[in-house]
C-alpha cells in the first residue's frame, strides 16, 4: 500500500528552463582574425575560425551554471554569436572574446569595439597566450594594439586578487591556477573607465572557455575547472552590477 501511494504521487517533470525572459545573455563576439590555419587545420576544428572555439559547448556550460549557481535569470538558449562590425553588439552589455591573439580587425571593428566600450559595455577576453606557445606575435601587444587604437584614452594593467571583480559573488581565494595548455601561469588584466569600473577583463595564458567546454566531460583537473567557474561567473555577476 505504501509503494501505492507514492507512485500516486509522483507528479509528471518540470522543464528546468522554464525563464521566456532572461535578464542576461552571453554573447560571443565575432571578429576578424588573422590567419589560422597553420596552427588549427581545419580538419581538426572543421571551420571553427579564433573566434569561435569552443562553441557552443562552453557557452552552454556556463549558462547553465549560471542558473544554478544564482539568481540570474536565464534560458536554455541564453547565448548568441554577435558581430563586431555591426550595431547589434551595442543591445548587449556583456560581450565574450575569444583568441583575442588573433585579432585582425577592420575599420569597422576598431570603431564599434571604441563605442561599445565609451558606452559602459563589458568585455570578457579569454584563450590567448605568450609568443612561446604558438611561435607567433605576443598575444597580449595584439590586444592591447587594437584596445589602443579603439580607446586610446584607456589602459590595459595587471589585476591582483584585490580587485572587486574576484570578489562579487564568490569570494577567491587565489589567482594561482594553471592553464589548459604549457607551463605558463595565467595572468589577469584589465581596462577601466575614467571611475574605476572596469570593464574589460583578459585571460592571459588561460583559456576558461576549455574549462567550462571539458569540466563536464572529466577532460580537466576538477580545482581548475571549478576555479574558471568561479571567476566566470564573478565576471559576469560584475558586469551585470556595475
């Protein structure tokens, strides 16, 4: 009679994804890049250009532990690619970056990239790395030349674990972590407007998105997939509140 009652009792599921109006997207910036090939085939990444690695799996990951982990409001299908040379990036508030190493930006580009930025838009730049790795241009100057040209009144500098971006919703403990690829230690830049809000944040010699992308399929050590977590969603919960 007991088993009885209980198979009464269940009830039939409900969706996980109920929100028809997120309050955030992740939106992922697509750019022009320089060429490519010669570091990832395409028939290693099919026709994945920089800009696009990783996606949409790690865009979906952090989405949805964006909704578990908060009280941010989003929906299955809370993410987007946007394009850089078009005026749509300007309805977004948070813009992903991926291999900013590879930037080769048009006119177009550089002037939008400066308008987003002069309009309070947060930018998250993620997956680039040292010379050494890839025997190629130092990634960061690539950046920095093109944040130079967009907003040359701006600065890119180091970030230590005083910032209040590692702080606004967990609580980190440390910036020491290793990254998916060599022996070089992540670094954390940043670039902010004229009051101290920042609003850029750059991944050097990390790439959180391989985090997000593997944390599900046990492919990485689960304290630095957790620790990428954890800064993402800060960066996140940051932009959405400063």
């Amino acid at each position: 009679m007991v088993v009885l009652l209980v198979g009464l009792c269940v009830v039939p599921a409900i969706p996980d994804w109920p929100e028809t109006q997120p309050e955030f997207i992740f939106a992922r910036l697509a750019v022009s890049n320089r060429d490519w090939e010669h570091h990832w085939p395409r028939y290693v990444l099919e026709d994945r250009p920089p800009w696009k690695h990783d996606y949409p799996e790690s865009d979906e990951l952090i989405e949805s532990l964006l909704h578990e982990l908060t009280s941010v409001r989003v929906a299955k299908d809370s993410y987007k690619i946007v394009r850089l040379d078009k005026e749509e990036i300007f309805e977004y508030p948070f813009l992903y970056l991926s291999e900013p190493g590879f930037l080769q930006l048009t006119d177009k580009e550089v002037a939008n990239l400066g308008e987003y930025i002069r309009r309070g838009g947060f930018i998250m730049a993620d997956d680039f790395r040292t010379a050494e790795f890839l025997d190629g241009p130092e990634e960061l100057d690539v950046l920095r030349d093109y944040l130079a040209q967009a907003v040359p009144e701006r600065k890119l500098e180091r970030l230590d674990l005083s910032h209040p971006i590692f702080h606004s919703f967990y609580d980190i403990k440390t910036l020491d972590m290793s990254a998916p690829y060599g022996e070089w230690k992540p670094q954390f830049w940043g670039m902010s407007d004229e009051h101290g809000r920042l609003q850029l944040i750059a991944y050097y010699n990390n790439d959180i998105g391989d985090y997000w992308k593997y944390l599900d399929e046990g492919q990485a050590p689960l304290k630095d997939s957790t620790a990428s977590i954890r800064i993402g969603v800060n960066a996140i919960v940051y932009a959405m509140t400063h």
